[in-house]
C-alpha cells in the first residue's frame, strides 16, 4: 500500500487546521458562552448532523451526557443529537419527508431558551435549513458548524465556525477537534457555575 494516501490525508488536515487558526476563534467563544448560559438557566444543547456528522452530533452529546475528560466526575449535562432512533427516522422520512427530520424533533423537544447545534459540511442540506429555521421561529438560539463557504446556513445561523475548505474529511476533521473543544468550554463554564 501506498504510503501517499496516508501523507496526503495528515497534510490535507494539518493544512486546514492550520487556516483555522489563523482566521481565529471568536465564533467558538460566542457560541461557548451562549451554551453555557442556556444550560444554566435549565436549558438543554440540541445537534444534529447528516451522515459523518450525525456522528459527531451524537459523538459530542454523549460528552455532555457521560464525561468528556476521564478526570472529571460530574453530573450530566443536557445535551441530545435530534437524529433519534431509526424508528423515528424512517417513520419521518416515510410519511413526511427527510427534509424534516430534526425539524419535527427540535419542535417536540426544544423550548425558548434551549440551543441547537447544527453540523454539516456543505451548508446547503434542507433538513438543516429547516431546522435552523424552526429554532430561530421558537426562539431557540441556532449555532452551525459549517465548510464549503458555508452555503445558505451562514447567513440563517446566530453564530457560525466555518472550517476554510472544500475537503469534505479534513472539514470534518475540523468540526470534531473544534467540538471537543467547545464541549471542553461549556463543560468549564457550567461547573464553574454550579461551584458558586
């Protein structure tokens, strides 16, 4: 096998990490700060994603959830990916449409006060438009990971972090080094709250 495929994909991710940290962190920090806030006033974190990103979407409420740092014991924090179990997806999709997949979940689910965090790597997927939409109507602040220059959610998004590629891996990349970071941030924030 070809040592090419596995340098290339290191310098391909190294590289777009690299023009993340040039363009800064501002976004993360807004959005760690506005997080925090809503779990402290008993509010809950909603994601969501498609394909590698409902993974992550899953992958960084689980953080939340259980632990996100072997050292520290907690309660658990609330946090839910709306891609919910594959009866509720296909039921969805079936008699509705996939385009309102988390959608119907943040409406059933969510309330004023609550924060979303919706991945996507190209910012153009209709059921995260949608759901950006609904969370905005029901006054549930809307945060975006985002790459591919972002695509409609840019602009419908309270606060956006958009990974500087068009490689969808290296932006995925990306995405779950930023969200464990976030997740780090939020964590820090609410323990330091409940201290007081």
């Amino acid at each position: 096998m070809k040592k090419k495929y596995f340098e290339d994909a290191f310098s391909t991710s190294i590289h777009v990490k690299e023009l993340c940290l040039e363009q800064g962190f501002e976004s993360l920090s807004m959005m760690a700060s506005s997080i925090a806030e809503s779990l402290k006033s008993s509010g809950k974190l909603m994601l969501c994603g498609n394909g590698g990103s409902a993974a992550d979407a899953q992958h960084l409420a689980a953080e939340l959830l259980v632990r996100l740092r072997p050292h520290i014991n907690r309660q658990p924090i609330p946090a839910l990916s709306l891609a919910q179990d594959i009866s509720t997806l296909t039921a969805c999709a079936n008699d509705y449409s996939f385009d309102e997949i988390f959608e119907r979940n943040l409406v059933a689910l969510g309330r004023p006060g609550d924060c979303l965090l919706a991945i996507t790597t190209s910012g153009a997927s209709e059921n995260i438009i949608r759901v950006i939409n609904a969370a905005k109507n029901h006054q549930i602040k809307a945060f975006a990971f985002l790459g591919k220059g972002g695509g409609d959610c840019l602009s419908l998004a309270d606060c956006s972090f958009l990974v500087p590629s068009h490689n969808t891996a290296a932006i995925q990349e990306a995405h779950i080094t930023a969200g464990h970071a976030l997740m780090e941030a939020v964590e820090d924030a609410v323990l330091a709250d409940r201290e007081n």
